[in-house]
C-alpha cells in the first residue's frame, strides 16, 4: 500500500519563462474593422468540432500579445468576439492582408490550434496632401510637354479604398497624368500643353483633387500655385539619375550615404542650387538627413534592418530660378547580428507523475529570432544534466518531454533552463527558465 500512494506522488518541474506567440495552419476568420464589442467573429468550438465543454475543462484560452485587448473567447459557448474596435490602419498601417495570428491553447491533454483573423478595411479615411498648396515658379519660356511633378496624396486605408485617381481644375495651360512608380505607387505630373506667357498671365491657380474608390468614395483637395517667371531657360542636371548605396544598420549618426550632385550652365541666383527631398516616406527626414548646398545625405536616426531593408528615396535639385530636376537615391541596408533569440513559453504543466512514460510532454515553448538568414537561424537545447529533452513539434516550437522514468524519492524536483543561440557572427544567445543569470 505504500508503495501504491508513492506512486500516486508527483514531480515539481519549475520553469520560469514569458509567453510570446506563432502557430501554422491555421483557423482562419475575417472581421471589418471598426465592429462594435460583441461583434461575433467566430466558433472555434464549432470549427474544431469539439464539445463547448472542452475548452472549460482544457483551461482554453486564446494567446497573442494585444489579444485580450482586442478580442476575447467565451468558454462556455466556444464564441470569438471583438472586445474593442480594431483599426486596421493603427495594428498594420499599409500592410495587406492585416493579419492578427493566435494560438488557442488548450490543456490536459496539451493542444495548440493556430488562429489567423483578417482584419478588413473599410473606407474610414479620406485621401489627404501633405499641405494645402503647392508653388510652382516656372519660366515662361519653359518648353511644351515640360512636366512637373505633384506630392501623391496619402491615404491610408487599402485596396479599392486607397487612392484611385487624380484630377485637375479646367484650365488651358495644364493637363494632369498619372504615372506609376515600380513599386505599385501613382503620383500626379501636371504637363504643359500651352506656352506660358507672363505679360499675358503672371499667376494661375488651380485645384488639384485625390479620390479614393471607397463606396460612398472620398476626396481630398490642394491648391496649385504657378507663378510665371521671366527666362530662367536651363534646368539643373543630376550627374547620375539613380545613385545607389549600401549601409549597415545601427550605423552611427552622422554616417555618410550618398553624396548627389547637380549642375546647372545658367548663371548668377539661376545656377544656384539647393537640395530637398522629393516625394519620400514621412519616415525618411526622421532616419536621413539632407545637406541643402552639399547634396550630402547622411544618418540621423536609427536604422533597422528589420524595419526595412530597402529606402528609395527622392531628391530635387532647385536652382534660384525655381527650376528643378530630381534624381533617386536607393539605399540597401544590410543586416548584422543584433537580435538575440527569444525563448517563450506557450504553456507549462507544473506538475508531473513519477509513473509518467518517458516522451510525456510538460510544456511548450518557442523561439524566435526576429534577424533574417543566418543571423536568424536558431538552435535550441536544455543546460545541465536533467531527464527532459526537447522535441519538435511545428515550425519554431518545441515541446519538453520526460526522458526516462522519473523517482520522486530520489529527486523531488527539476530546474530546467533552456538555451537558444542564433548562426550569427558574432553567435548571441539567450537563456530562460531557473537558473538563467
């Protein structure tokens, strides 16, 4: 008989970790954003044909950072429902699909169930420019079909919704084009179809208009100045149309990119250039900075490769006449090791029998290393000399299972720590559990 209650006793396994998140093939579900809290979005009792009573007894909850804040699972009923109103633009800016990725766990036994919700855009924005009027000082000896180019206006909601189309105000001077950028972007060229004459007209003002292709569809308007100048007849010249660069991240402020540099023959205030950002991110003046009369541009925030790995950036070279060109600076920025690997803990059982057969798992973990290529590639082990080992289970997660029979009289409890290291050089590695310093 005392034997038979030893065995009922159980194994403490202390691991002290933090919860992130991942999952594969998923439960996938959509939800417009703005929805009211309550707004049903889902069973995944249903979908994952199990009795509603299961999630209560499995201890069923939903994992992702931010998610109880926006979503939240009833037990009992197994449904899904919006808990705050989510906007799409805020949790994902210009990105699409706008995915929020979860993990339904469930325990006793342990389950992991990925869920993906699509968080779809509605049209709640209207198209905006980035001021209220644009001043173009232009020649009046500036030749027909010269073309200047317009800031695109900005909206931020996607697809159908974004930004569809530009117009331009009756007028006889001006007609509008959209051009398309390799990227996918459209900006607006106002081109010259008739000869300016400033004896005859010193001053036009025309209304320039940005429309989306929402339902019901919304507009953005800017005023277009053109001022008529007398003959300023040569425009400055880039000596490269595309200048390209590579830098590394984390690269300190100061730093030099590129250098561009233009010319121009005229002569007097007419020759005399000044640099400024073309049409670029509202992001670039916050990383680089642009020198006026040097062309230098350099470092001025912090540049991360995860961020981005490519800037494309715009730059117009303005002589005092009012003239300008523009010219295109590509920057690749390039990864080094700066991330150590992440090890979270999905979920965890505390406690185990002696009896249990080796393989028994007794939790779950992942590990992410937010670097790419080498300097992303993880390995994973547990330190010491303890009777668990790490299994693979999906994509970056591991589960920790029993080796060998375990002996409560001999050992009554494990402190486990676990280990992840990247492939990058220099290697960084990250420790979790007891015992890690």
């Amino acid at each position: 008989m005392a034997a038979r209650c030893r065995r009922r006793q159980v194994v403490c396994l202390c691991v002290g970790l933090w919860v992130c998140v991942a999952g594969a093939e998923p439960l996938r579900y959509s939800v417009a954003e703005e929805k009211k809290s309550g707004w049903l979005v889902a069973n995944v009792a249903k979908d994952l044909q199990v009795p509603a009573g299961r999630l209560s007894a499995g201890g069923a909850r939903l994992v992702w950072k931010g998610a109880d804040r926006y979503l939240e699972l009833d037990r009992r009923s197994g449904d899904v429902r919006v808990k705050e109103k989510m906007d799409r633009e805020g949790l994902c800016g210009q990105r699409e699909p706008c995915l929020l990725q979860l993990e339904l766990v469930l325990e006793n036994p342990l389950e992991l169930h990925r869920v993906e919700v699509r968080v779809e855009d509605v049209n709640d924005n209207s198209p905006q420019f980035s001021k209220n009027e644009f001043v173009f000082k232009i020649p009046e000896q500036v030749p027909v079909n010269t073309r200047f180019s317009l800031q695109r206006a900005q909206d931020p909601d996607a697809g159908a919704n974004g930004i569809q189309s530009y117009a331009i105000s009756s007028n006889e001077h001006f007609r509008l084009e959209v051009q398309t950028r390799a990227e996918g972007g459209k900006y607006p060229e106002l081109v010259l179809q008739k000869a300016l004459d400033r004896e005859a007209q010193a001053q036009l003002v025309l209304i320039l208009s940005a429309a989306d292709g929402g339902v019901p569809q919304r507009t953005g308007t800017a005023q277009v100045r053109v001022d008529v100048l007398d003959v300023n007849d040569n425009l400055p010249q880039f000596s490269q149309a595309v200048y390209r660069a590579q830098l590394l991240e984390n690269s300190p402020r100061g730093t030099l990119v590129a250098k561009v540099e233009a010319s121009d023959p005229d002569e007097g205030s007419n020759a005399e250039i000044t640099y400024s950002y073309g049409q670029v991110p509202a992001r670039v003046p916050e990383l680089f900075q642009l020198h006026p009369t040097s062309g230098e541009l350099s470092v001025l925030g912090t540049i991360d490769f995860e961020d981005a790995a490519m800037y494309e950036i715009e730059i117009e070279a303005t002589d005092g006449g009012g003239l300008s060109a523009h010219c295109k600076v590509v920057v690749e920025i390039q990864d080094t090791n700066d991330n150590a690997p992440e090890v979270t803990v999905t979920s965890v059982s505390s406690t185990i029998a002696e009896d249990s057969a080796p393989g028994t798992a007794v939790a779950l973990i992942s590990v992410r290393d937010r670097d790419s290529g080498e300097n992303g590639r993880t390995s994973c082990s547990i330190e010491g000399q303890v009777p668990f080992a790490l299994k693979w289970s999906l994509e970056n997660y591991y589960q920790v299972v029993t080796q060998e029979p375990l002996d409560r009289e001999k050992v009554p409890e494990y402190k486990v720590s676990i280990a992840a290291r990247d492939w990058g050089a220099p290697r960084l590695s990250s420790c979790a559990g007891v015992g890690c310093e």
